[in-house]
C-alpha cells in the first residue's frame, strides 16, 4: 500500500475513532456563570459543540477549570480533542500526553495521541502509542482501532 493510501486508511479510522469518542452532553443552555469545574467542563463542551458560540467561549471555560485545577484530566482531554479538530496536532500532542501522565489508563487518551503523532509525521511515536493499545487490557473498539492502524504503518 502507497503511503498517500495508508493516510486515507488511517485518517478514515481516525476519524471514525474520533466521531466515537465525540462528547455526547445533554443540550444545555449558555450560562454566564457555571460554579462546579464538571459543570464547567460540561458548558464549553457543548459551546464548541453546538457552534452556537465562537469556539473561544468553550476553550476559555476549560482554561479558567485548569487555573483551578491544574490536574484536571478532562480539561486537558477535551482542550486536546478540540485541538484535534481544529488540526493543531502539536497542541493535541502535549495536551494528550499531559493527559496520560495524570491518568496512563486512558485509552481514549493515548490513541488520540498515537493519530496525532501521526498527522506531524512521527510515526514511530504513533507506533509506539499503539502498540501500547494494542498490548493492553483496555477498551475492545479502541484495541480495535490501534491493531488496524498499526498493521496498515507495517504495510509501509
């Protein structure tokens, strides 16, 4: 398989991945001021979500969560989702990997990862992020996912 091909296969599975993994929040009304972090967590979600408002509201919202909570792992996923969609694979990277230094179980978290090393072109760490997928315990569809994407890298 020609490498321009493995990119359409492995994008099409990124994409399908990330279509999975999407946030699926209740609608929930714009509040101007949210008290609890999960009740923040959950508003920019839905601002950058629903594209009623300018993605900077959400983002906004998920910085002031990490103001106070400088540990919080969803803040740091979601920021590093968004990152994803937005095409800043750089900022997707850090945000991930700060994401598995907090919590290494989180698979979602580490084949976001692994597709993002992949869209900057180091596919060695993204071989390295699945495989660690690949060879763990953790959610069946995700092993899934990083067993296909890993044997399509070896066609190379």
């Amino acid at each position: 398989m020609k490498r321009g091909q493995l990119i359409a296969v492995v994008g099409t599975l990124f994409l399908g991945v990330a279509i999975w993994l999407a946030p699926t929040k209740p609608n929930q009304p714009a509040v101007a001021k949210v008290d609890s972090v999960s009740e923040k967590i959950n508003q920019a979600v839905e601002l950058i979500s629903s594209g009623k408002e300018p993605p900077m509201a959400g983002i906004t919202l998920l910085r002031e969560v990490l103001e106070e909570d400088p540990q919080n792992v969803e803040a740091h996923f979601y920021l590093g989702y968004f990152s994803v969609q937005s095409g800043q694979y750089d900022k997707a990277v850090e945000r991930f990997l700060t994401v598995l230094e907090i919590n290494p179980e989180r698979d979602e978290a580490r084949y976001l990862l692994g597709m993002s090393y992949l869209e900057i072109n180091d596919t060695s760490s993204a071989l390295t992020q699945l495989r660690m997928l690949a060879q763990g315990e953790g959610e069946k569809e995700i092993k899934k996912s990083a067993i296909k994407a890993i044997n399509e890298l070896e066609k190379l």
